[in-house]
C-alpha cells in the first residue's frame, strides 16, 4: 500500500507524461491524421530521429489506395476528388502512373496542411509536377491557388487530362494545364520560362536507370529560388546469399 504522499507524486508523474505526450502529439489536415512533432533546426538530425523512435511504428504498402478500384474518392481542400484508375494498365512494363500510390496522397495532403497551417503559399505560385500520373497532387496544388503544370509522358496524358478536367471545376483558386515532358529531353519553354516556383513528384522513381535523368531534368527546371518537393515510400531491400 502506497502512502498518500507517494500516491500523490505518482498522479503528478503520470499528468506530466500526459501533457508532454500531449505537446509531441499533433494532427494534419482536414482528415486531422494524429502525427508525432519533431523541432530541430537540422533536417537531418530531425530525421534520424523519426527513424529512431520507428514513427509511424507500422507500415503497410497501398494503406491509402486500392489499384484493384477503378475509381477512388478523397477528401481536399473543401471538395471530394474522384480520381479514375486503370489498374489494367499496370500490367504493362513501365506503366506504374496508372493508379494512385500512397506517396501522392501523402504528399497532396501536406500541401493541404502546410498551406491551411501557413506555413507554405501556393496562390500564384508556379508549380510543375513530374510524374503526374493520375493527377492527385497537381489537382490539389491547383485548388490551393498554385499555377499548375501536371506532366509525364505521351501515353499517360489521357487519364491525367481526364482526372484533370473531372476534379478541377467551378471556382477553383488557381489553374492547372497537362503537357507531355520526357526527362532527359529539352523542356518546353513553358516549363522554363520563367522557373517553377515549385517542383513537385511522388514515387517517381521505381528504377535505378532513371535517376540519372531525373537530376538532369531537375537542374534544367530549378533556379535559385525553386522548391523541390519530392515524396516516396521507404521500402525495406531484403537480400539473401545462397552459395
């Protein structure tokens, strides 16, 4: 049996874990996610600590997404975006923009956030995103007032104009336009000129022979004064040696 003094700092302990638990817990977005605050002025120190402390503790590959659905709904920026699929596309080699990835809803929704919060200004921004596959992040910088350039390559461009002209109706606070962009390959001046404010991607890469080409189209895009917001998901390589 604890004394009454005892009891008494134990209760003053546990209010205390509460209210700093408390302090290092906020939320995202419309969808109010419960995330984990980290303050540190160095990105990377901020970073190995998230890795550290293994948040989020799970991980589970398409948590946001289904490609088996032709058609997925999400709540942003005051609306609800029906985002078409073709999941029979991906069983075409290379074709991997055809549905939507857990990366894009990440990153749609911190832009979300970021600019509800403040702490980001999209309105009348320039922004071109790589990779647009079908369309989720350009739709939702658009209808947070950015001046959107959505791009990837010729035989994508049907699903993400549709998406495009689906989602993107009545007031919308900024603008969005498709253009076709190979990287690698000069781009259009209207990409260039003038240099995006923002330059945005998700899970754009799923292969190493494309990395190269993604730097080179990167300095070709950037000035000093862009942005280059990028998403992807960690996956764990595992390897084993037969001998």
């Amino acid at each position: 049996m604890m004394g009454g003094e005892e009891e008494k700092e134990e209760e003053i302990g546990k209010k205390d874990e509460e209210e700093e638990e408390e302090e290092m817990v906020g939320s995202i977005g419309s969808y109010r996610g419960r995330v984990r605050l980290v303050y540190s002025s160095a990105a990377a120190a901020e970073m190995m600590l998230l890795w550290g402390i293994q948040q989020p503790t799970l991980s589970k590959p398409n948590a946001f997404v289904s490609h088996s659905s032709q058609q997925l709904r999400l709540d942003a920026c005051g609306r609800t975006l029906s985002i078409l699929q073709s999941p029979s596309s991906l069983g075409t080699p290379g074709v991997t923009g055809s549905v939507l990835w857990d990366s894009g809803v990440v990153l749609g929704k911190f832009l979300e956030h970021t600019v509800e919060s403040g702490m980001m200004l999209l309105q009348g921004k320039k922004v071109v995103e790589l990779g647009s596959g079908c369309g989720l992040v350009g739709c939702i910088a658009a209808l947070l007032g950015a001046e959107v350039i959505l791009t990837d390559l010729p035989d994508r461009l049907r699903l993400l104009r549709k998406n495009v002209g689906t989602n993107l109706y009545g007031n919308v606070r900024g603008s969005a336009a498709v253009s076709q962009f190979v990287w690698g390959e000069e781009p259009d001046l209207e990409l260039i000129q003038p240099l995006p404010d923002y330059v945005l991607g998700s899970d754009v890469i799923y292969g190493e022979d494309a990395v190269m080409d993604l730097l080179a189209t990167l300095l070709e895009l950037c000035g000093t004064q862009t942005t280059i917001i990028l998403a992807g998901e960690l996956e764990m390589m595992l390897s084993s040696n037969t001998s």
